[in-house]
C-alpha cells in the first residue's frame, strides 16, 4: 500500500480525562489511527520511564509519588509538538496538572459511571485506586468536578462503541479547530 500523509493535524495537544474505563486509551488510538496525528498513553510512558508498573510505583510510594510522577511527566509532554495523550483517571486530583491542562491544550472528558467502568475492566490489579464498587462510585464523585473544571469537550461514552466515541470527539475537535485538515 502506497504511503498516505496524515489527514489531519494538531493545532494543539488534546487531552483525554476521566475515570478509569471512560476509554482514553482506545478512544485516542483510534483517532490517532483514523486522523493521523501521534498518541500516547502516560501511564505507558511513566512505566517505560520508572521500569515498573503504576501498581508498583503505588505499593513503593504511595499515590502521592505518583502523582508527583505523573504531574512532571505532562509538563513534559505538554511542551512537545501537538499530541493526542490519554491521562490517567487521576490527573486531575492536583492542582499543578489542572492548571497545566487548562494551559496547555484541549481536554475531552470521557465521563463513565462506576458501574460501566467496573464492566468494562478486565484487570483490576492494573488499577490499584479501583478497590470495590462503593470506593470506585466514591472516586469517581469527588473526580467528577474537577474533570468538569479541566474540560472544553464532554462526551459521555456508557454503552457507546469507540469508534462512535472517536467519531464524535473528532467532529467536536474539527468544530473548535483543534484538528483541521492538512494541506496538500
């Protein structure tokens, strides 16, 4: 198959929040895929870094380590050419990565209830903060704000399928003019 040049571009990082299971993930891989424009997934990125998983990361040091891993890791990449970054849930419980986020491109929030997320995850050892239902509805309530304080985009994505999921996010993302088609 002939190279094809990307479709689209970045007029600014976009950056996908929300609780664990919304789908940032697969949402940005796919628009990645479908628009041509770079992903990536930090909590990936923090473990290729630290040579260990975000589980390990919390049983060495607590969340409070990584969080501090994590903020230093999206100024980072917050200064790097436009990128669609799917965040872990937790991005936004402090005030440096809120503030970052608001300067530093457009954020979509994936919003998911507990419950769907539950249903969706397959590997509860990966989520270290998810516990029992009652702590993830817990979570996910006092997140809720703050994801709603950080985005320009909502999507809400319970029962939704990622390819309708990135359909949306790129319609909205082409509104704002975040993502515009590339010239030959």
């Amino acid at each position: 198959m002939p190279y094809m040049p990307p479709k689209y571009e970045l007029t600014q990082s976009v950056f996908f929040v929300g609780f664990m299971g919304a789908g940032k993930t697969s949402t940005a891989r796919r628009l990645a895929r479908t628009c041509g424009a770079a992903s990536i997934d930090m909590d990936r990125y923090i473990e290729r870094r630290e040579q260990c998983t975000v589980a390990d990361i919390f049983a060495k040091g607590g969340e409070d380590l990584f969080r501090s891993i994590e903020t230093e890791i999206l100024m980072e990449l917050s200064g790097r050419d436009p990128l669609l970054i799917s965040c872990g849930g937790g991005i936004v419980v402090t005030d440096e990565s809120r503030q970052c986020l608001l300067r530093n491109g457009c954020v979509v929030y994936l919003r998911i209830s507990a419950d769907e997320a539950k249903a969706r995850i397959t590997n509860f050892a990966s989520r270290p903060l998810f516990g029992d239902i009652e702590n993830a509805r817990r979570l996910n309530a006092e997140r809720a704000p703050m994801y709603e304080e950080v985005a320009d985009i909502v999507v809400d994505t319970a029962g939704r399928s990622v390819a309708d999921i990135a359909r949306e996010v790129r319609r909205a993302l082409i509104k704002k003019g975040v993502l515009c088609e590339r010239q030959s």
